[in-house]
C-alpha cells in the first residue's frame, strides 16, 4: 500500500507538507485520563486566546480559507477540521471522547492549529492518495449510508474504490474511521504556510510519540512534499 500526493496539487499548493504517522498493531480500546486532561487544558487555553469574530483572521486558519477558495469550496460554508474544532469550543461545545487516537489527534491539531485526521488502513482499498476529484468519486460520509459525490475540482484524499475525506480535511468517510477495534492506521498532519516543513517534522515527532506512549504500536514518521511525493506503508 503507498501514500501519494498527485504533482497537480504540488502545482496549486507547493509550500504543503504533509506529514504522516504510520501506527501498527496499537491498542486503541478503552480511554486514557492523561488524555482527556491534556484536550481539556487545550480547549480552556483556546478559550482564553481565541473569539469566533477574529478566528478567521489566525494565519494557520486563513491558509486553509485561501485553500479552499483556491479550489472553489466557500470557507463560510466549508470550514476546515481545525477551524470547526475551535469554533466548537469557542461555541461552548465539549470535545467528547471517541477514541484513544482521535482524542490524541484532536490535542495535537489543537495545539499547534493544524488540521490532523487518519484512517484505519485495514479497511482501505488499494492505495491512499490525495488528488483532485474528477466528481464521480462516491463518498459515504462519517456515521452514514448515503452515497454522494465530491465536486470536480475537489481536494480529496482518495483510496482505489472511494472518497476517504472531502474538501481536503473537511469531512470523512464512514469506511475507514478509526474505532477500539483499530489496530493499524495512517494519521496525517497538514501544513501550508506559514506551517514549514520543520513545524511539521517536530509535530508528527509528537504525534507519534503520543500515540505509542498512550496505544502502544509500531511507530513510523514520514513527510511528503514536492520533493518526497510519496511513501509505502
């Protein structure tokens, strides 16, 4: 199984990183306390910093604002996974627990404001790649059984079969979502400008410390961009 990037998204976007943390044989189940604490204490520290009328206006935030309107998704409309996160908590919304690596990875995209998601690589079909849609592409988004389908154009990431995630890291499939029973998974951490490549090396270096440090596993760290566009699992 690779890990791609497409050189037409290079061409759009040049300054992206991406980061990627590969995960095998982790134990997933159950939940951890230290966990939960340190996204707590992340959520009250964004409420002290940050207020929904001047979010928009946070560098890290409206590099993905530009992002999307560079392919053609409003970002009134389509916010990215991390701009949602903090408008979640800055709207008063408790970040529930969901699972050992999603709460790691929503502490980590709190932390440093950047978007972080994964998929369990045991339910992908062939390759993972994150390309431009051609619009035919069915999708089934999280915690539902409805076909739909990316607007051409799209940023997606994308396995052999189907859409694993819409508008770049705005919503994911329901195939490939990570649950207790996830043993082996790919996280990715996203970087535009002003993230640098070393902004993202020094937090995939964090990721994955966590997630061995909290699941146990196999853990390897990557980095795809114009010069390295991709990697085998």
């Amino acid at each position: 199984m690779k890990f791609k990037i497409d050189d037409k998204i290079f061409e759009q976007y040049p300054s992206l990183n991406i980061g990627i943390v590969v995960a095998k044989e982790i134990d997933n189940t159950g939940e951890s306390p230290d966990a939960l604490s340190m996204l707590s204490e992340q959520s009250d520290s964004i409420k002290s910093q940050y207020n929904l009328e001047t979010l928009k206006e946070v560098p890290k935030i409206s590099a993905w604002r530009e992002a999307y309107s560079a392919f053609g998704s409003k970002p009134k409309k389509y916010t990215c996974s991390v701009e949602n996160l903090y408008r979640m908590i800055l709207e008063g919304i408790h970040l529930r627990h969901i699972n050992k690596v999603v709460d790691i990875y929503n502490y980590i995209s709190l932390k440093h404001t950047v978007p972080v998601g994964g998929d369990d690589i045991d339910k992908v079909d062939g390759n993972i790649t994150l390309q431009f849609a051609t619009g035919e592409e069915p999708f089934i988004r999280l915690n539902s059984d409805e076909v739909d389908h990316p607007k051409e154009g799209e940023v997606i990431y994308a396995d052999d079969k189907e859409v694993l995630c819409r508008r770049w890291n705005w919503r994911e499939c329901d195939k490939s979502k990570m649950t207790e029973d996830t043993k082996n998974i790919t996280l990715v951490v996203e970087g535009l400008s002003p993230v640098s490549k070393e902004d993202v090396q020094s937090i995939v270096a964090e990721l994955g410390e966590l997630v061995e440090k909290f699941c146990g596993g196999e853990i390897s760290t990557h980095i795809l961009n114009t010069e390295n566009k991709e990697i085998e699992i």
